[in-house]
C-alpha cells in the first residue's frame, strides 16, 4: 500500500505545473507595492512570508512596515500570469522579466524602492 501512495504522490508531483508571472505584494493601507518576477509564484510567496515572519526579508522598508503593521495589512496578488506554451525554445526567464517590465511600466502604484 505504501509503494502504490508514493507512486501516486510522485505521478501527482510529475503532473504538477508551477505558475510563472509577476508576484504583487500589497500594503493595504499606503497602496505601496513590491512586485517580483518569478518561475514559480507559489514557492515565491511561501519564501517571501517565511522571511518576512522572520524578520530578515531583504528590502528594509517593507520589513520594518510588515514587521510594525503585522502581515493582516498586506495581500499577496499574481498580478501577471506567464502561461506555460509547452516549447521547449521558450526563454521562460526572460518573458516573466518582460511581463515584470510591462507591469511595473503600467501600473500607477507607487513601489517599494530598492
């Protein structure tokens, strides 16, 4: 029974597709955003609250005000999802970094500096 779960598991884990775009960290009350690119959205966010819960996220501002306001103040957005074409000659890095480009170049928000 165990051998047949683990199969499962890993078929699942095979399966899985991760989503690709543009992550849009949000402070509710100043409307300030922090936006990164990634490969992987949902590990993304898992490592960005890891972080920030341990006080050591690299951008100083949002830390202090995570940190000060309490993480009930910010939302977590996939602002840009990158749709994965299935070709294996798709450069995934660069059109995430595009789509990032695109969004930050769009949007009226006022951003975290780096």
């Amino acid at each position: 029974m165990k051998n047949e779960l683990k199969k499962q598991l890993r078929e699942k884990a095979k399966d899985h597709k991760t989503t690709m775009g543009v992550l849009a960290l949000t402070n509710t009350l100043t409307g300030k955003q922090y936006i990164q690119a990634s490969l992987n959205l949902e590990a993304l966010v898992n490592k960005m609250k890891f972080l920030l819960n341990g006080g050591i996220f690299e951008h100083s501002q949002l830390q202090k005000e995570w940190t000060e306001l309490g993480s009930d103040t910010f939302t977590f957005e996939f602002a840009v999802i990158v749709p994965d074409q299935n070709n294996e000659y798709t450069n995934y890095r660069q059109e995430i970094r595009k789509a990032e480009q695109a969004f930050i170049s769009e949007s009226n928000m006022e951003f975290y500096s780096s």
